[in-house]
C-alpha cells in the first residue's frame, strides 16, 4: 500500500456524489493513519472558502464540513492556483490550514515514491 495519498477533487456541487466520495476518502484514509495531500480544483475550489462547504448537501452523505475538518487535522488541503485565480480567491480569503499551489507542487507530490494519486 502506498505511503502517501494524493487526491485531487474536481468535482463541487455540479457532481455533488463525486465531490462527496472524494472528500469522504480523504477524511477516511487520513483516519487510518494514511498521509493525505487533497488538492481542490475546479469547482472544488470553492470549498476552501469558510462556510461554503456547509451549504453542500448530498443525502446520506457525511457533513462536508467535518470532512473537511477531518483532512485538515491530520493532512494537507491545496487550493490550485489557477482555480483560485479564476475564482478571485486569494490566501487570505481560504480556511486555516488551506494552502495555495500550483501544478508543478501537484506533480512533485502524486510522482514521489511510494504515492497513490487520486483523480475524482
């Protein structure tokens, strides 16, 4: 089993079950003890915001939020840079924890040794 886990979620409320399995995997396997990297993109990027996660609802789903919480506890968040960029999100406006990057960091981090990369 790799050592290291790096998610990369595309999806927000336009794919709601595919956001949801995403965020959920990354909150389980940080829970396991796996090291997590979650990278929000595309319409993801949106969840880096305090209080967005809370208004996605997905019905017999875990509250995003605490999924959230869950990652940020014992992984790392990324926003994409460009996504962020296209969105007018800046560091300052993102949750604690949450980083800004950009792809050359995504493609260090899903090629090391030892790493499973997830595309969701």
């Amino acid at each position: 089993m790799a050592k290291k886990l790096v998610i990369k979620v595309t999806a927000g409320a336009d794919a709601p079950e595919r956001c949801s399995q995403a965020f959920t995997v990354a909150a389980v396997a940080v829970a396991s003890g796996v090291e997590v990297s979650l990278w929000l993109t595309g319409e993801s990027a949106w969840f880096a915001l305090p209080g967005r996660a809370a208004e996605f609802a997905l019905p017999h789903a875990a509250p995003l939020p605490e999924l959230i919480e869950g990652v940020l506890a014992g992984g790392s968040v990324t926003l994409c840079t460009q996504c962020a960029a296209r969105r007018d999100i800046t560091q300052g406006d993102v949750l604690d924890g949450v980083r800004i990057a950009g792809a050359q960091v995504f493609v260090q981090e899903a090629m090391a040794d030892d790493t499973q990369a997830l595309v969701y």
